[in-house]
C-alpha cells in the first residue's frame, strides 16, 4: 500500500496498460500526469514529448497509434475544448486513443484550480458531425487506476477516443492503494487483419511494409477511398456501426455501484467525486429513517438507459447531483421517461456539496412530491 | 526530363487518379517531382508515409502507393511527430499548403523546426488559398488580389524561408515549379537530410491567383516566376536581404541552410538509453 495521487494513478493504470506513448501540454489540474510520463517513459523504451499545444498534443497521439504506439493525453477544460478538432480526427480515422479530461470550473480559464464536472456533455457531444463516445469517470484513486486500465482496453476494442473525465480534486487527492508491479516494458500484440480493409468494422492496423493505408478525416469507406457517389452512404454507414456497436454492448459498458438502493423509495444519482458525497448524503438521510439509495455512475456515455429506467420504476423519486448548472441531470429525465419525477442539484461556484446540501435538496423533493400526492389524492 | 515517365507510375496510386488539382496547377509538378525524388533514392516504398493537410496541397498523400495520413488543417506537421517518434524507421514527406503552413499552422511549424525532428516538408506556395476559392494567404504579395483582398493586399508577405530559418530548420531551400529540374534534386537532398528539412516551391495557381491578378494562364505564370526570382546561391550575401524586401521583385531561390545539428529522434532514444530504456534499439 502506498499513498497514490489521483493523476498518479492514471499513469499507473495507462502504464499497466501498455500505453508507451504520451504527448501534453501543461494544464491545472492535470499537469502532474504529463510530468510523471516525463520521469517514467523514457526509461522504459517509451516516448514522451511535450508538444506546442493541446491541439498538437492529441495530433501527436493520433500519429503514434499509426506509428504502432499506444497513447493518451491529458488536459483540463481549455485544452479539451481545443482539443475536440482532433476527438473528432480520432473517431473518423476510427484511431484508439486515452484522453483524460480533470474537469475545472468554466467556461473559458474560469477558476482552474477547482473542481468542476461541467465538461460531461461536451465529452458527449464535442466536435462537430456525429461520433461513437465512451466516456467513463472514477470516485476514487483506486477507481482512477482501472478506469484507466479499463479505457485502453476499450480503447482498442471499439477503436474510438476513450474519455476519462476527472476533476481538480480527484486528480490532487491522495489514497492508499496498492498498485500492482508493472511489466518492464509493454508488450502489446501484433495486429493482424486485412490491409485493404483497414476501417469500418476491422481491427486496427498501423502503418506497415504491407499496408498502403490512406487515412483521412474526410469520408471514406472501408477501404480508405474518399471518391465516388456512394461514399456519403458508406462513411455513414461506418458511423452507424460504430455507434450501434457501442449501444448493443451498453449494457456490458455500463459500469456503475448500486448502494443501498434493495429497498429505497428515492434515489440519489450522481458521478465522479460528487457521488462521494452523495454516499454520506445517504448516512444522513438513512439515520432520519428516509429509505434512499445511491446509483453511482462509472460510465457516462453511453448512458446507462436500462439501469435508470429499471430503477425509475420502483422509486418514488430520483435526485441528480452534479457540478455543473444541470448536464447529466436531461439524461438522467429523458430515459426515466416520467416514470418517477427527476430533478436536479447543481454548483459552478468551484466548491464541492456538503452532504448536507444533498440531503437537504433530496428530502425538499420529497416533501415536494409528498405533498403533491397528498393533494391529488384529495382531489 | 529522361527520368520520368512510365516507371513513375508505380509510384502512384492510380485508382485516386485524376487529382482533384485545375488543369494547368502547379501541385501535379510538384507530385510528380517528388515521384521522381523517390525514384532517384530508391526508398522502399513500405517504408513511406506522405502526410498532408488541409488545401489543394494536402491532397498529396492520396495519390501516392504508400502509407498516407490526411491530418487536419495546419496540424500536420503534429501527427508526423508522433508518427517518426513511434516508428523512427519511416521516412515522412509532409506536403503544406501556404495557408497551412504559415497562417493555422504557423505554430505548428516553428516547432517542427526548432525540434529538428527528421522529416521533409514540401511547401506548396500558391500565394493563395485555392480549395476554398482564392482567399487572401500569409505569402499573397502586397498590393496582389484576392476574393478577400478584392482592392489589393495591405498586409506585408509573409517570407517562409525566413520563418524556417529563424525557428532553426536545419535544410531550408526555394525553388519554383518553373525550375522543372531543379525541384526532384533539391527533395532529394532534403529528403536526405538528417533533420527537418523544408523545400519551399513556388506553383501556379492560374484559376484564382492568376485570373484575380490577371497574370495569364500556367505557361505564362511559369515565365512569371522565372522573371521574379534571383538565384541566391549566385548572390549569397544579398539573399537575406532581398528575402525582406517586396518579394513579388525580386524572391531568391537556391539552398538557405544545409547543418548538421543533433536530430530530436535521436536525442531521445540518447536520452532513454541514458534511463536504461531501450527505445529506437
């Protein structure tokens, strides 16, 4: 065991990964990533290098992953929002790739060295066009280590741009954890596949003497070819399948920690560091004999549909909790699809909730949904 | 020229043919210079990647029978660094627009210089930006027309030899579509450099930077560019200085710099050999 920081173990976990190549810009909160890739990579046969902007940063990385590296990067709010010219590089030219997001206050410089989830929507949705998403948050050190490990798998497995949002606290937090011994280098397997089809549905290839792979981020179809009448139809169709990949396997991604919620009538709903909080949210409510739970989310996007609307049938109520003035909260109402009421708990200011303030904003609508059912029942 | 002809098309990817380029563009004799350069180094084709960005120049890439990446605009020169550093074996041939280069990737440039990381860039200067229609570039000449600068430019020209020179490139050279045989001899030797090299050439851009200026058709802009430049190499002590001056005069062209200084791959694979890694063995 071993005090661990947050952004320490994010290269923990990309390191056990097999990741050998990171590209950065310095940025609060994420910085301390970058300068551990520093110390770690060269002696380990890897690369590192400090580029001219975030814009060049995932560049870099997208050109390794041809090269036949395995790489990530890590920013903060400024430099995800620059860097969303290239997210959407990545998931046309179908490169895996680890982004990390450590989330502070914005928009624009805003407050940056405080914590934030404001950036969850546009991990969603940034860059322009329509894209596959996987993105994927933590509440803990130890949660920061295998959330990584877990987005280079997914990383390869889906051949999109992995996102892992983190925030201004969890990325300076220390815990105890115990990180296991990394391998002297990685060894990552070849790849195999057919080189005249190097995208669509097919594994990833690097660049080798047997490919003659042409990638762009125009359209293009399986083959590479960016010509011909049908290539708006055969780009789409790459796009289609992308997505609907990740949508069957949803249920698969959809990591999140069920807490108390066996007998609950209400239900907390919340990410990241917030639902650290929402968990003694809970201890105070438990204690005043209210019946909640918590549903911690791990995976945001895609977001997990099935579980929210299993649980919206059988509570009477659900509360969202989030930094941010009401994101993931439009998510959490359309897939409840008014089977129970939802509503939202939102800050921007920079600060944490105390427990307090979630128990105070859950028990307000419940006395609000009480009331409301006592007067239809008069009615 | 004896050395082209049928041979160069195994150089070419043939089912991308036509390039999207106007007839009488200088961007076909630029490709086909670089077909020729690769034929004179005998480069394993496998071994190739021509990378390009946004513009009429970064259609490059598609062309060519080799591996290819199509980046976005003026960030080129950022994939290719990931691209040598994951695989230092791999030659890069990064083909640039003027708007690419020195105007949304400007930034990007001076840092691929200063770094010297080994790859070549072609420099397509059209004195315009053509793929959109003709819009006022960094390299369009004061007083010069464009669908932006409908009254004449009031902007001074913007000079890439000396920008490379400045931020450290190691070859930096300037020749002219006109100067059919120099262009295969000066990629060459770029390509041979063992650092960032950039060859800057001058191309004909009859369809908006022609028309708008009235400069004639391609023949007639080829002369134009053979009247307007001065060989440097000739007069070496005034090349700097007429670089600074009104280029539409007097532009030079020739070898600026040819230095050997240590190249960034390198230095890094030094830097983990020095940590017990064993990166580039």
């Amino acid at each position: 065991m071993r005090l661990v920081q947050g952004n320490e173990a994010v290269v923990w976990g990309a390191l056990a990964s097999g990741c050998n190549f990171y590209a950065g810009y310095p940025i609060t909160p994420a910085t301390e990533i970058m300068e551990y890739m520093a110390r770690l990579l060269p002696g380990r046969g890897g690369v590192f290098i400090q580029m001219e902007d975030e814009l060049a940063a995932l560049g870099a990385v997208i050109g390794a992953a041809w090269g036949g590296m395995r790489g990530m990067t890590a920013t903060s709010g400024p430099g995800f929002s620059l860097m969303q010219e290239h997210i959407g590089y990545a998931a046309m030219s179908q490169t895996p790739c680890v982004v990390v997001d450590s989330q502070r206050v914005g928009p624009s410089t805003g407050q940056p060295t405080m914590p934030a989830q404001g950036d969850v929507m546009q991990a969603r949705w940034g860059s322009h066009g329509d894209r596959p998403a996987l993105v994927v948050t933590a509440s803990s050190v130890k949660e920061v280590y295998d959330t990584t490990r877990l987005s280079f798998e997914w990383a390869y497995a889906y051949r999109v741009p992995v996102i892992i949002l983190l925030d201004a606290v969890l990325s300076h937090m220390r815990e105890n954890i115990e990180l296991p011994v990394l391998p002297a280098s990685a060894e990552l397997a070849s790849p195999s596949g057919d080189p005249e089809l190097p995208f669509g549905s097919h594994p990833f290839m690097p660049f080798s003497a047997a490919t003659r792979t042409i990638v762009s981020g125009l359209a293009h179809d399986e083959s590479g070819a960016t010509r011909g009448s049908g290539i708006g139809t055969a780009n789409e169709q790459i796009l289609k399948g992308a997505i609907r990949q990740i949508e069957n396997d949803a249920p698969r991604l959809a990591r999140c920690r069920a807490d108390r919620l066996e007998d609950a009538e209400w239900a907390i709903v919340s990410y990241g560091i917030t639902a650290r909080t929402a968990r003694s949210a809970v201890d105070l409510l438990r204690a005043d004999g209210v019946r909640v739970g918590l549903l911690e989310l791990h995976t945001l996007w895609p977001f997990p549909e099935q579980i929210v609307q299993a649980l919206a049938q059988r509570v009477r109520g659900m509360l969202m909790a989030e930094l941010n003035l009401g994101q993931l909260v439009l998510s959490l109402r359309a897939a409840a699809q008014g089977m129970c009421p939802v509503s939202g708990l939102g800050r921007a200011d920079g600060e944490l909730f105390t427990p307090e303030a979630i128990a105070a904003a859950m028990s307000a609508e419940i006395r609000q949904i009480e009331v409301g059912g006592r007067m239809s029942h008069h009615v | 020229m004896s050395d082209v002809g049928a041979d160069l098309k195994r150089y070419l990817r043939s089912p991308m043919m036509p390039t999207v380029w106007c007839p009488g563009c200088g961007h076909g004799n630029i490709a086909r210079a670089i077909a020729t350069a690769l034929d004179r180094l005998a480069i394993d084709l496998g071994q190739v990647v021509i990378l390009g960005g946004i513009g009429c120049s970064g259609r490059t890439p598609f062309y060519f029978n080799t591996n290819a990446m199509h980046t976005t605009h003026g960030r080129v020169l950022a994939f290719a660094t990931g691209l040598k550093l994951a695989n230092p074996r791999l030659t890069l041939i990064v083909a640039m627009g003027d708007g690419d280069a020195l105007a949304i990737g400007a930034g990007h440039f001076v840092h691929a210089a200063r770094r010297n990381i080994d790859l070549t860039v072609i420099l397509y200067n059209n004195s315009i930006y053509g793929m959109t229609g003709g819009q006022q570039a960094p390299t369009t000449p004061f007083s010069f027309r464009s669908t932006t600068s409908p009254f004449g430019s009031i902007e001074p020209t913007f000079d890439a030899v000396d920008l490379a020179l400045a931020a450290g490139a190691t070859y930096v050279a300037r020749t002219t579509t006109f100067d059919f045989a120099e262009m295969p001899e000066l990629i060459s030797e770029a390509i041979r450099h063992p650092g960032f090299a950039m060859v800057e050439i001058l191309s004909q851009c009859p369809t908006y930077f022609g028309r708008l200026n009235k400069l004639g058709d391609a023949p007639d802009m080829l002369e134009y560019e053979r009247d307007h430049t001065v060989v440097a190499d000739e007069e070496p002590n005034q090349a700097v200085e007429i670089t600074r001056q009104d280029l539409v005069g007097n532009l030079p062209v020739g070898v600026f710099r040819r230095e050997i200084r240590p190249e960034y791959v390198q230095q890094y694979a030094e830097l983990s050999r020095g940590r017990g890694g064993n990166y580039g063995a």
